[in-house]
C-alpha cells in the first residue's frame, strides 16, 4: 500500500489522444516503427489510475519529541486478472470516460500519474506483471520487461548524449584554444586584422565550419608561405593537425544539438 504524498502540479492529458492514434496506427501496420510510436508518445503521457484510499490516524514525535496527530492517506492500486497468463496487471486509463468503465465492488479514486511514475510503482510491485492501457478499450499491456527494457534503452540513450554533450563542449574550447593560438602566430606577420575578426566571429558564433575553412584550409594554403617564413616546417605541420582534429569533432556540435532538442 503505498502512501500518498501532496502533488500540486496540474495534470497534462493532451498526449493521450496522440496515444490512441498510435496504438490504432500499430495495430494496422505492426512494425518497429509504430512500436517505437507508440512506446514514445506513452512516455510523454499522463494516466488515470484507480485505487482505494485508506484514511489513518498517527501519532507523529516532532524534534522536540511532542507528540501530535497527523492524519494520513495510504493507496491501495486495484489489480485485475489476465486470464491468459494468471498474473496481474495495474488498470490505466487515457480518459476519465475509459475510467468508468471499471466495475469494482469497492469505492474507488483515480489518480493522475506519469508513465515513469506507474512504471516505478509496478517495478516496485514484482508480483505483478505490468500495467495495462484501457484495458476495456485499446487493452495495451506494458510487462516488466518490457519496462525494464525501455528504463535501459533511456538510460544508455541518456548516457551517450550526455558523453557527446561533452565531446562537443571540449571540442568548442579547443577551438577557441587554438584561435588564441593563431591569434599568436598572426599578429607576428603581416596578416590583416579583418581576418583576425572574422575568425573570432566564426568562434564566438559556434559556426564550426566556417572557422574549419578559414584556420585549416587556408592556413595550409594562402598563409603557408607567410607562416614558414618564421616557423620551422614540423612546427607547422603540428599545429595543422591539431588544429584539425580539434575542429573535425568540433563539427560534430550540429548533430549533437539537434538531438538535444528532442529531450
């Protein structure tokens, strides 16, 4: 029985509809595709969950050990059989119209919660063996493997965005770090100082393919010769490489934050 704990945030339903589509859409075209569908617009979602609420009495000690009464409110999560696999699934609804069609003996309350939250609580639960979507309608089951497959596939995808987050992150301060670096070598020649600008411009704007083009490709080209007049050959060829390496992950920041907006 677990206890219930004051939640003021208002309840989102508007993904539930999307979610019905979604498992309409599978059940014509049962691919990977509409599978993945469906998993990810009933993460984005918000259910109605009966239980039955037990109302008890506490004396609770305070710090200074006085002693008051709280009053407390436990839930008990209905459960409903599968006839086919003997186990037990946690009914959850899309709408308060499929709510009302669970006929128990008991009164009862539906309670809104989040796909994470409902997967914790039959994780919690080992007995049963998930949850099931408008189980008098779409009758959509979520077992506990297939949740702990979805908790693993988030946190390894989690995980790998994290690292690339990172990648990209080291990636920009080493190209800033080398344009302090070349800022060095050209101040030292000839160089226009419009040039200087424009590859701060580029730095400063995350245009990593821009600054690719002006400090590699024309480092090795147009300024070469002016380079090699003060600088020794492996001098320049080692400031080329790494100049290149830093810049090609740098590149990498376009995709990286194209799946960042995803989250």
């Amino acid at each position: 029985m677990a206890e219930l704990k004051a939640n003021n945030q208002k309840p989102n339903f508007d993904n539930n509809p999307k979610l019905i589509e979604a498992i309409a859409e599978m059940r014509k075209n049962f691919c990977a595709e509409t599978q993945n569908k469906v998993i990810n617009t009933a993460l984005a979602c918000t259910f109605l969950v009966p239980a039955m609420v037990e109302k008890t009495t506490e004396l609770v000690a305070d710090a200074e050990n006085h002693v008051n009464f709280e009053d407390k409110s436990k839930a008990k999560f209905i459960l409903l059989n599968n006839n086919k696999t003997n186990g037990t699934f946690f009914p959850v609804f899309t709408s308060p119209e499929e709510a009302k069609k669970l006929q128990y003996d008991k009164p009862f309350q539906s309670f809104a919660m989040r796909f994470q939250d409902i997967a914790a609580l039959t994780e919690q639960t080992p007995k049963v063996q998930g949850f099931v979507v408008n189980p008098f309608g779409e009758n959509l089951p979520f077992t506990q493997e297939m949740l702990e497959s979805i908790k693993q596939t988030l946190i390894r995808v989690a995980k790998e965005r994290k690292a690339a987050k990172e990648a990209a992150e080291n990636a920009a301060e080493q190209a800033k770090n080398y344009l302090e670096q070349i800022e060095a070598i050209y101040n030292a020649l000839p160089v226009a100082e419009s040039y200087i600008n424009e590859v701060r411009n580029y730095v400063n704007n995350d245009d990593y393919s821009g600054i690719y083009k002006l400090l590699v490709v024309s480092l090795k080209d147009s300024y070469c010769a002016a380079i090699k007049a003060s600088r020794s050959e492996s001098e320049i060829q080692t400031i080329v490489a790494e100049a290149k390496a830093a810049l090609d992950l740098a590149k990498t920041k376009d995709q990286i934050a194209s799946g960042e907006e995803e989250d």
